[in-house]
C-alpha cells in the first residue's frame, strides 16, 4: 500500500501536486488545511482521503487525531505532536512545525513528519512524503521535495 502524506497548505499547494498523488491508494493530510475547499481536486481523484484538524482550522470539521491500522502497522495521525501516544502505536505522524522528520524514540515508535507543502521554514524546502505499507516488512518513508 502506498499512501500520499501531506502537511500545512495552508490554503495553498504547488500546481500539479494531486496529479503527482494520483497513483496513491490513500491519501493523510496532517492539519492546517485551512479552508475545506482546498481539498476539492483532492477529493476528486476518487482515493481514500483522511483529515486530521491543524491548530490554524476555524472550524472543526475533522477530528484532532485518527489512529489507523493499515497491514498490521498502527498509526496515530496528529497535527502537532503530542507528549503520549495510544499503547500499540509503531508510528506517529503529525505536521505543525514545517521540517520533515523521520525519528525513532526509545519505546521504538517512529515519528514521521513530511514538512510542509506551502510554506516551508528552517531552511527545508516544500515537501510531502510516500509512506510504503506492507505486512511483515520495514515501513518505507521517501521524502519528496518540490
């Protein structure tokens, strides 16, 4: 399974991305959408498209963390990233600060961030991530730069 995951639009995303995300099986867009609208050409490719709610939202038409299960591997979905994670989770994935990460803390969870798509900061260009899900093998995580 390979999922499209993408952070901070802000209203805003380059031409061309959801064409870029069209071969995608799903879709994880980690907060700070902003306006709903933003989400039409996205929702238009027809893929599975799951929301969390970003601290710039004002509304709240989406939950502030999803966790999911996808071929065996647990992931918490989250804007910022939070100081505990549900028992069981292998990785958390949350936006907020712009800069890309791929860590792994001392209880083993991976924690992956794919930076920002509009307006990246600390030196890190645009970017958004292929997450790689397969059963009984390593998560893949690329980081894609615009």
């Amino acid at each position: 399974m390979r999922i499209a995951v993408i952070a901070d639009t802000h209203d805003r995303y380059p031409p061309g991305l959801p064409a870029r995300l069209a071969t995608a099986d799903e879709i994880w867009h980690l907060g700070d959408v902003c306006a709903p609208e933003v989400l039409g050409e996205f929702e238009q490719l027809g893929k599975p498209l799951h929301v969390v709610l970003g601290n710039n939202e004002a509304h709240n038409l989406w939950p502030l963390a999803l966790s999911l299960e996808r071929e065996g591997w647990r992931f918490y979905l989250t804007h910022i990233p939070p100081r505990s994670v549900p028992r069981g989770t292998h990785a958390v994935l949350h936006g907020h600060t712009h800069v890309p990460r791929d860590e792994v803390d001392p209880a083993g969870v991976r924690w992956l961030n794919p930076g920002c798509i509009s307006r990246p900061s600390r030196g890190a260009p645009a970017s958004f991530a292929w997450l790689t899900v397969e059963r009984g093998r390593p998560l893949g995580w690329k980081l894609m730069r615009l």
